[in-house]
C-alpha cells in the first residue's frame, strides 16, 4: 500500500470515529436533559423560567 493510499486509509477512519464520537455526545447531552427535566419539581416551572431544548443534528 503506497502512504498516499494509507494516509487516506487513516482520514477515513479518523472521520468515522469522529462522527460517532459526535453522536454519542449528542446521545449523552440528550439523556443529561431528560434527567433534568425529571429532577425539575412542580414549583419549578412557576418561576418563569422556561425550558431551553437545543437540537444537535
């Protein structure tokens, strides 16, 4: 394998792991506000502080 062809190799792979890393960032940013929202009490949406969602794509 010539090292253009493995330089290429290795981008690919490098590019993958860092889309799955993104995901799985996203999926644990995303589980940290469910648990957030559960731990929010019935008094807590009363003081007019309103939920903030952000949406990772």
């Amino acid at each position: 394998m010539s090292p253009e062809e493995e330089e290429e190799r290795i981008k690919r792979a490098a590019q993958r792991a860092g889309y799955h890393l993104v995901k799985a960032a996203s999926e644990v940013l995303a589980a940290i506000g469910v648990v957030l929202e559960e731990l929010r009490g019935p008094d807590d949406g009363e003081q007019g502080s309103p939920i903030v969602r952000i949406d990772i794509e």
